[in-house]
C-alpha cells in the first residue's frame, strides 16, 4: 500500500489540472479593419509643355475600404477567405517623359515603364478594441498604354485577444490590368476584393501551467521519499 498516497496525490491534482484546463466556451468576436489610401505620381518633374498641363498627371490611386465582420474564438479553429479588403483602384495621367522629355518630344516613341512598391496597413480592432495594424506589400506598374496592379501574400499578424493569439494572413493578389476606360480621367477600376486567411490558439492560462509543475514536484518529492525508505538488499 506504500504507492496510496502517491496515487492518491496524482489523481486529486490531475483532476484539478484538468478542470483548470478544460476548452473555453466558444464566442464569438467582431473584427473590423481601418482604411489606406495611397496616390502614385511620377517621380519625374512634369514640364510646363506637357499635353495635359504641369498638373495633368496626378497618377493612379490606390485606396483599401476596411470590412468587417466576425468568427469564433475557439482553440485550432481556421477560416479561410474572409473578406479583409476592398481595393478601389483609379488609373490616371502618369507623367513618365523623362531621358530628355522622350529625345524632345518623339511622340512615337513609349515612355519608359514605371514600378511602384508601396505597402499597405490597415488598423485592426477586434470587439471593439484596437489591436495593432496589418499590412501587405502591393505592385503598380504604370505604362505607356495601361497600368497594372498586384498584391503580394502575407505577411502574417499576429494579435493577442481574450486569451487567444489571433494570426491573419492576406491572400495575394495576382496582376491585374487596368480594363475600364469609358470615363475619366480618373478611370475608375473594378473593385478587388481582398481576402485572407484567421487562425485561432488559446494561451495556456498561468494557473494551468503553474499547478501542472506543483504536481510533477509532489510526484517527485513523494517517489524521492518512497526510495529512502525501501530497505536495503
């Protein structure tokens, strides 16, 4: 019977331990992302002799409408193609005449490509509350007959709420042309909608983990002292 108490110990701690760690309720919490906005011009000097004036060629415009929306806090849960985004994209003039304003003036010739990096970042609040800011890298490749515009995936943001790590993660967006030009300038583009991905970890709570070590150390301490006293051979 010397193993009772042992046993005894073990079992009332692991009930404790398990009862302090039993899953959370699931609830649901809302999410909503801020906007950005972003304008593109040339980083050329617009001369006073272009077709359009000095002011003509103000560049495209790229500008995110934050969503919103909600999902469960559950431990391991994932949700994939959440709406974070819509990108509203406006092409416009984009000087780019340089390397001696095209040879002084050869209209024939294309303007040289331009190559916009940009990133975006739109705040985040979850119930109400601001966490932090996401963001996500973009393309805009301005030419002499269209425009074009990416997003890459990622990165992830990770946020700590009520007890849970919260990771999204923005989809990538693959290239896209400039396609409607019956107005303008500006031409405003079709919207995008930009999605991604929600995952879900609860924080072990310190109670857990702290009453986890005080039983491995009554375990060990009680084995220690059932060794000393078996006799010796």
């Amino acid at each position: 019977m010397k193993g009772t108490g042992i046993t005894a110990i073990g079992l009332m701690l692991g009930l404790i331990c398990l009862g302090l760690a039993a899953p959370r309720q699931a609830q649901a919490v809302s999410f909503a992302f801020g906007d950005w906005s972003q304008q593109f011009p040339s980083e050329y000097e617009v001369p006073s002799d272009a077709p359009h004036g000095p002011d003509g060629y103000p560049g495209d415009t790229v500008a995110l409408e934050g969503a919103s929306g909600s999902f469960a806090l559950v431990d391991g849960a994932w949700y994939e193609d959440v709406q974070f985004s819509t990108t509203h994209w406006a092409i416009d003039y984009t000087w780019g005449g340089d390397e001696d304003y095209v040879e002084a003036h050869n209209w024939n010739a294309p303007w040289p490509e331009l190559n916009f990096d940009f990133v975006t970042e739109l705040d985040l609040s979850l119930g109400g509350t601001y966490v932090g800011t996401m963001t996500q890298a973009g393309h805009l490749r301005s030419e002499w007959e269209n425009d074009h515009l990416s997003f890459d995936a990622g990165p992830t943001s990770a946020f700590v709420y009520d007890g849970f790590v919260v990771r999204f993660t923005p989809y990538a967006v693959a290239e896209i042309s400039g396609s409607d030009f019956s107005d303008g300038p500006p031409w405003n583009q079709p919207d995008i909608t930009m999605k991604g991905r929600v995952d879900v970890e609860a924080i072990p709570e310190p109670t857990t983990l702290m009453t986890g070590a005080l039983l491995l150390g009554m375990l060990g301490a009680a084995k220690l002292r059932s060794l000393r006293k078996r006799p010796k051979a």
